[in-house]
C-alpha cells in the first residue's frame, strides 16, 4: 500500500504542491511500523515476531553466521 501512494505522490505531485502529499505518506510509513512493532497479540503476533527475526538475521548476516 505504501509503495502504491509512493508511486501515485511522484506522479501527482505537480499537482499538489509537494508539500501536504508528502507528509501523508510518511505518516502512513510510520503506521505502517508501529503496526509492525506492536507487542500486542493481535493482528498475526507470531507472523510479526517471525519476520522480525528473520529480517534481523539478514540485518546481521554480513558481520557473521546466521542459524
């Protein structure tokens, strides 16, 4: 969804001034985390909790081995 509104914001922005667009998209990438982020069992916890140890294991795999 995000890439998405990147996508229609570069292709509108004459349109709207670059300024109010911008901030919207931004706010909906922060969402979009804290969603991700949310201790709450709620919304796929045990997905949630997979993909970030998995996009940690990627994070730390040039530095090391990964399981």
């Amino acid at each position: 969804m995000c890439l998405t509104w990147q996508i229609a914001m570069v292709k509108l922005a004459p349109q709207f001034d670059g300024s109010q667009i911008q901030y919207f998209s931004v706010v909906l990438l922060i969402l979009f985390f804290a969603l991700c982020l949310m201790p709450v069992h709620c919304f796929y916890f045990r997905g949630r909790v997979q993909l970030a140890k998995t996009l940690w294991n990627i994070f730390i795999s040039p530095f090391g081995k990964v399981r």
